[in-house]
C-alpha cells in the first residue's frame, strides 16, 4: 500500500470514527487523547480543541475510581459494561456505560479506546421511573363483577397464591390487570415481602436495564435492581412484550438462572422472586409479530389467567357503577344514590374500549358535574365526550349492523373462521376510516397496542390508500 492509499484509507476510518452514534476516546501510552469522535464530544460537552492531544487527567476529574481508559492502559486488560461518573473542564457530571480495550501492535501496548454509552440523563431519570413499591391493598374481595370469564380468572388467581409459579396476566388496558396481580401477591405466602411493579412500555433499553438488575460502582454509588430489592417477594412486570428482544433474552436468563449482576459488576447474586407479567394483547398475536419471544412466554404463562374486557360483561357494569359512586360520594362529600334508565340504557349500549378505568372516569366526571344536592346521576350529567359516542354510534361495533353483515341477499354461510377473518378486517377497517387511519388513536379506541394493530393491518392487507 502506497503513502496515497494509506493517506485515503485513513480519511475513511476519520469519517467512520465521526459518524458512528457511540462516543469514542482513544489514548496513547502517554495518556494523550488521540481520537476523540463527534458523539463523544457531545456526551461530554466539550470541543475537540480543549481534548486532543491533551493529557486526560489534564481535562477530566475521575474521583476515587479511576479512569477506565488508564485501567486498562495500566493492565492491558479489556473491561466491559463498567459504569463511569467522571467531571468535565467545566465541572459538569457525566456518566457513562464503557466498554473500554488495550491496542496492541507487534504484540505491544500502545493505547486503549473507549466506546462509550451517555446514561447521564438516564441516571435523573431513575427517580422518575423507579419501580414502585406497592402497599398492595387490593385483594380479590374488591374484585367486582358475576361474569362467568371473570369468575374463572378470579379462581385460577387463588389457586396461584398457593405456588410460587410464574404468571402472565391478559387483558386490555383498564380491565384490571395490576389488581389481579396485587390480589394473587396478597394471597400468598409472600404478602409480607416486597412487592415491586415497573412498566416496561416506553422507557429506553439502558435505563431498564439499570432498573432491573442495578449497578454496581463505589460501594456507596451501588443501585440495586428491582430484583435483588424484591428479593423473597414479588416483581410485576408490566407490559413485558415492549421488552426489546436483547432485554427478554437477558429477563428469559434471570428467570431460569435465579441470579443477576449488576452492570459494571462481576459476581452473580442469587436472587428468591416470583415473577408476574402483563401484557395487553394475545400472547400468540405477540409472538407471531415478533414482539414477545416464544421461550419467554413459556416461562411467563406457567399460569395463565384471561381478564375479559368490559364490553364482554356488561352484567357487571351495574355493580361496577354503585361501587364508583360510592367511592367519588366519600371522595367530594356527595350523596348520589344511582343512575337513571337512560344513563344506565346509554352504559349498556357502549362497548367501553377503555374498559373499567374509562368507566371510573366517566362516573368521575359525571359527579364533577352534578349539583352537590342532586342525587340521581343523570344523562346530562355525563362528560360531552361520552355523550358524543353514545349519540352518533361513533364507537363502531358490528352488532349496529349485524343482520345485513351476515345475511346479505345471495351470500353463502361461511366457515367460521372466513367470517371471523372478515368480521375482524370490517371492524379494523371501520376504526380506522373513523379516526382518519390515525394508528395510535385507532389502536387506542380497539384496546390494543399500535404494533398488535399494524400487525394486523398487514395479516389482512388493510392499506390506506384502498
């Protein structure tokens, strides 16, 4: 290779080095940095000029723990997943994730490189997100309702109290999942342990990672997860499907190892949890689109227990109604009795896509409304935007059009599962036409997730332009 090809090839590895989405610090053996990349400038706040060719020590303030970078130009050993909290020039606080290795030519040492992740942000937002450490008040006695489906979830969740088997709890959101899981905790023999609940919807990779298994730095900087801090008790994981793949793989481990370790740490930590899980969808609709992994479901579900929706037991809406109202008369003082025929008429007719939270928020904003003196709930009562639903049908469902859906002049009677497939694609279709295929309200409105929805958009060729 000529000076020219060298002179080129070099230019390529500069613009690799400045586009790659990681920070990367390189180091001589004279504790210069050599290579210092645009993501690695922005993690830490600072201009090339004040960085390159300066002694790192001359820059940066590590504390009590060393620099990885000099670690390992010190032992020539690599180090891996090893959290950092160091001081820029400015004395801003940065914290990283580091994957930090020697460089070795003709067998000789003659610097080290660091790949870095910024958990800066992440690490404030720990306290935001931090799992929840539940009173668990909720018992099967609050569970409310006749409905055959829901006496049998009831049923299998006291048999569970009696193991310390995993569970998965299905339904749609607002159909009480959480009181489930805080009822079979309650049940058990692990009611006076911790019990620990974290959503896993819409938080990034690094910081559930930290939630769950910790991390390990000083002795006194030392985070521990939601494992090792629910230990002899219960963990709720909410949501498990919007785990990302690499995220269950490392939960499907925990699970079967019965151990952690911490990141940045090097020593398992056995752990004693039972393991509970939500999920919003069919656990098969979730595997088959790629969101929930096979293995990790067969884990989960050792129990299975199915909440059915609201719509699916609109026999317990009466009950669910008096306990609201009993509940919003302690909370503002009131003194509502019930609810007229036409609201009561109006509840039966609606197909209550939020399921019992949004029933607890229409009787909440109905009591809002009311005259402290008044004490029948009234349809004029009712928020405006449930009175819109409920008068112009906007909430579609193909019982309004059930005959002419089924009998239509000269169609055949169809195998079961052809209708159902054409019920479905009727019903998604007349969703989304109503929200302007708007896919998160769309997907909100049939109680499922916006993946399970474009799931199913494309299992039956649902496109917007047709």
């Amino acid at each position: 290779m000529d000076a020219k090809d060298l002179e080129s090839l070099l230019t390529m590895y500069k613009e690799v080095v400045e586009k790659v989405d990681l920070g990367i610090h390189v180091i001589n053996v004279n504790e210069k940095t050599i290579i210092y990349n645009k993501k690695m400038r922005e993690i830490e706040g600072m201009d090339i000029k004040d960085v390159l060719d300066k002694n790192l020590l001359d820059v940066f303030q590590f504390g009590p723990a060393e620099s990885t970078l000099l670690q390992v130009l010190n032992t020539g050993e690599h180090i891996q997943n090893v959290k950092q909290t160091y001081f820029n020039n400015k004395g801003q606080e940065i914290t990283t994730i580091n994957h930090t290795f020697p460089i070795y030519r003709n067998g000789q040492l003659i610097g080290a490189m660091e790949i870095a992740n910024d958990v800066t942000k992440l690490e404030k937002m720990i306290q935001e997100n931090m799992y929840k450490k539940s009173d668990t008040r909720y018992t099967f006695d609050l569970i409310l309702g006749k409905n055959e489906q829901l006496l049998e979830a009831i049923e299998i969740s006291k048999r569970a109290t009696r193991t310390t088997s995993s569970v998965l709890i299905t339904g749609e959101g607002g159909t009480g999942k959480e009181l489930f899981a805080h009822s079979i905790h309650n049940g058990s023999n692990r009611s006076t342990k911790p019990f620990l609940s974290q959503n896993c919807a819409a938080l990034p990779d690094a910081l559930l990672e930290m939630l769950f298994f910790g991390t390990e730095e000083e002795e006194t900087d030392s985070l521990p997860g939601i494992f090792e801090q629910a230990n002899g008790g219960t963990v709720l994981l909410d949501e498990v499907d919007s785990l990302s793949p690499a995220l269950q793989t490392k939960l499907l481990k925990v699970i079967q190892e019965k151990k952690v370790r911490r990141i940045g740490g090097s020593e398992d930590i056995n752990i004693d949890v039972r393991i509970l899980a939500t999920i919003n969808e069919d656990p098969i609709d979730a595997i088959s689109a790629g969101k929930l992994r096979k293995d990790l479901y067969y884990r989960l579900s050792v129990i299975s227990i199915f909440i059915p929706p609201l719509r699916k037991r609109k026999e317990d809406i009466e009950e669910l109604v008096a306990s609201f109202i009993e509940k919003y008369n302690h909370l503002f003082g009131m003194n509502v009795e019930g609810m007229d025929e036409e609201v009561r008429a109006s509840f039966q007719k609606y197909d209550w896509p939020g399921n019992i939270s949004e029933l607890d928020h229409v009787i909440e904003g109905s009591m809002n409304l009311m005259g402290h003196d008044e004490a029948i709930l009234m349809y004029k009562h009712l928020p405006i935007q449930f009175r819109q639903k409920s008068e112009n049908g906007r909430h579609y469902a193909l019982g309004e059009n059930i005959e002419e859906f089924l009998y239509q002049p000269g169609k055949p009677i169809l195998p079961l599962e052809d209708f159902m497939y054409e019920a479905e694609t009727y019903y998604i279709k007349k969703a989304l036409q109503h929200h302007g295929f708007n896919i998160t309200k769309t997907a909100k409105a049939l109680g499922m997730s916006r993946q399970n929805l474009q799931y199913r958009m494309r299992k039956y060729n649902i496109d917007k332009n047709e």
